[in-house]
C-alpha cells in the first residue's frame, strides 16, 4: 500500500496524533466540539427563532433586518459561525419562495440549522438549485404554482441565508414551543413548505 | 399530536436526527471537522483560508470529470492537509511515516481489552504515542 492509497480515516487519525503531540489540539477539546456541533446546535434553534418571528411581530422585523444581533435575543449564535459576517433571514410570502444554497461548496447557517445534511453539499443539488430550482423542488416533493416566484440565495464568504418558512393554516392558537415543533430543517433551506 | 414541553435530546423536535440525515457518516468525518473547528477555534486556522482551498478541492473533483464516487469529506480532508502542511503545522515527511506505520498495524489494533464506552481520545493518545517508537 502507498502513503496515497491509506484511507482517509488513517489519514484523519495521523493529522490528530500529530495536532495533538505539537500541542495544537487537545482530543478532549476535539470530542467535545463534535459533541457541541453534533448534538447541541442543530435546526432546533432556527425552528426556535421561526416560531419566535411567527408570533412576535417586532422579533420578526428585527430578524428579517439583521439576522445575527436577533438570534443573539434568543441565546444563539454564541461562537458558532464567529467567522461569518451576516445572517439574513428570507421571508416566503405567498407569491414568493426562497431556497438556500451554497454552489461553491457547502457554507450553511450553523448557528441556527447545525450542520448541513449530506444532500446540500452534493454537487446535484449545488448545481440545479440555481440551474433549475423549481423542476429540483418538484423533485423533492415541493410542487410550486407557478405564479409563485421562486428566489435562489446562494451563500458566500460574508453571508449565510436561512429561510423563514410561512406558519401553517391552522396554527393560531399555538404558542411558541407548539409551533417551534412544527418547524422542520428542510422549510428553512426551503426544499419544503409547512 | 403530542407536542413536547420540553425540546430536548428525547423530544420530537431533537435536532439534527428528527429532521432526517445525520451530518457524519463516519467517525473519521466527524474528527476530521472537530480537528479543523479546533484550530480554528484556537486561531491557528483562518477559516476564509480553509474555505478557500475546500472550494478549490471540490472544484477539482469535479473537473476532474466526476470520475469517483463523490465524497465531500474527502474533500474537506484536502483542504485540511494542505493547509496544515503550508501553515507549516504538520510536516509531510512525518505525516508520511506515521501513515505508514499505521497501515502495518495488525487487525484489533484499538481494542486491546473488551470495553464498551466512546475511546476516541484515548485511541488518538495512543498513536500519538506510536510517532516516537
């Protein structure tokens, strides 16, 4: 076997045994990051901050204003994405629907949707997201009439996008934590509606 | 419906296994994301930089024709070894060897006892062990 044929999980495990005998990394740290980013950031803190837009019409105007310092209301948005400048929230409406993509590679809101699934970072959904969104979202069980308009945001280095979902016929009498339930990670990429 | 009161691991709403995929589909993929959140968490990293060159990787992939599976974390781990290796924090003489001499490990390498609890760190301290024999 060459150095090049060695799989990828030897490779990871010599890159961390060499980190951690420089004393770049600690594996503790390194476990307790996957840990966080695994099982404590997911989309439960965006359906959070949906629900919260949903029902408080000031949050909802700051939200669509300023992503991040909204999110920031809620306790989210601590360290995670600290390299990312913004954070812009897409409202749908009912003649408007927004999808999210990143076409370079997989930039994704972390603070508020955790890590991307492997789907967003295929390169047929990179490519037909913008190349033909609505034959993509048809595909993917999302029929849209066509007098709706469809919006592709396509992330970049200083800004990640995070769609915010119309709340479903009959959810008015829910209150926030009813309806943060109801909110799924595929509505706020906008490959679904509510 | 039930809703939970309560969103936490065990609720309907417990992120990210309800809403489908998990992020990783295997341990060598999550380290490698810890190893690169690390360094830059510990400034040693630039994010922007790391970006950078993932997109350069996958870009290569795919004029390379699409000729191999696809596999975004082998990607990632690209763009990851090249900047360790021009950021000067990993040489690649030493990286060489040490892959090598893991290769040669026998089958069962990492479980010499029967034990049942998540011993990654404790499998990295021991290769870490193995640079210096």
């Amino acid at each position: 076997m060459t150095i090049e044929d060695a799989g990828p999980e030897l490779r990871t495990e010599a890159l961390e045994a060499l980190l951690v005998k420089k004393g770049l990394v600690r594996s503790a740290a390194v476990d307790a990051l996957v840990e966080r980013y695994e099982q404590d950031i997911g989309p439960l803190r965006g359906a959070r901050v949906v629900a919260q837009a949903w029902t408080d019409p000031a949050f909802r105007a700051r939200l669509l204003e300023d992503g991040m310092p909204a999110i920031r209301e809620l306790g989210f948005g601590d360290n995670t994405d600290a390299h990312v400048a913004r954070l812009v929230v897409k409202e749908n409406t009912e003649s408007v629907h927004n999808l999210i993509v990143c076409t370079l590679c997989s930039c994704y809101p972390w603070a508020v949707l955790g890590l991307p699934p492997a789907w967003y970072k295929s390169p047929a959904y990179r490519a037909r997201a913008v190349r033909e969104p609505r034959r993509l979202l048809a595909e993917l069980g999302l029929e849209l009439p066509p007098e709706v308009e469809v919006r592709v945001w396509d992330s970049s280095a200083e800004v990640r996008y995070m769609v915010l979902p119309r709340r479903p016929q009959g959810a008015d009498d829910l209150g926030v934590e009813q309806l943060t339930a109801l909110v799924t990670r595929d509505s706020m990429i906008g490959v679904e509606r509510l | 419906m039930s809703l939970p009161v309560r969103l936490d691991e065990d609720g309907a709403a417990a992120p990210p296994r309800e809403n489908g995929e998990l992020a990783f589909g295997a341990p060598w993929e999550s380290r490698l994301f810890g190893l690169t959140m690390a360094l830059v968490e510990g400034g040693q990293l630039d994010w922007e930089t790391f970006r950078g060159r993932l997109i350069a990787h996958i870009a290569d992939w795919e004029a390379r024709g699409r000729d191999e599976t696809w596999d975004y974390w082998q990607r990632w781990r690209e763009a990851f070894e090249d900047s360790l290796a021009i950021a000067g924090l990993v040489d690649q003489q030493e990286m060489d060897r040490l892959v090598r001499r893991l290769a040669r490990r026998p089958h069962g390498h990492d479980h010499p006892h029967d034990h049942h609890h998540d011993h990654t760190s404790e499998r990295a301290a021991n290769t870490a062990g193995e640079i210096d024999e």
